[in-house]
C-alpha cells in the first residue's frame, strides 16, 4: 500500500513524500542521495505518514501537501484538525 509522509529536517524544512515502505524510504534519505532535497538537511525525522488505498490517491495528497504553508503542516503533524480548518479558510 501507498504512504504519505513527512520528514522534518535538520534545517526544520520539511520534505513531503510518497512510498510504498515508510521505513525503508527513512533509511534512504539517511543514508543520502547527492543532489537530493534532504542530502544537506541530515539527519532528517519522519514526522508524519498516512497510508492509501491507491497511488493515485497517495501522490494526489502528496501534490495537495506540497502546496502547503508550514503551519498548515505542522498543524497536520500535530493532528490539530480546527487549526488546520481555520488555516484552509479564504485570507
């Protein structure tokens, strides 16, 4: 099945994800990709992950995530479902 995570990096970015192993796919940005987004932001932390039914319902929310202000993240982090309401509303 399709996860959804999140990893926290050592610069406090964070790096929104989909993989079909979670754990596996923590080691590998551990263990670095030159060029990568978290290669210079190690030692990362995994943060947050949902899993899906499908791929293309995975890579959808991954796409939706991406867009997000850091508060809306950190609110989803956090579970803080009326933060991230009134996050999502119209400025």
């Amino acid at each position: 099945m399709p996860w959804l995570y999140i990893l926290k990096c050592s610069d406090n970015s964070y790096y929104t994800g989909t993989t079909a192993d979670p754990e596996k796919r923590l080691s590998g940005h551990e263990s670095g990709i030159p060029g990568s987004y978290t290669f210079d932001k190690r030692p990362v932390e995994l943060h947050f992950a949902e899993e899906f039914s499908s791929w293309p319902e995975a890579i959808e929310r991954e796409i939706q995530i991406k867009k997000w202000s850091r508060k809306k993240k950190e609110a989803l982090i956090k579970n803080d479902w009326e933060r991230l309401k009134s996050l999502s509303k119209g400025k």
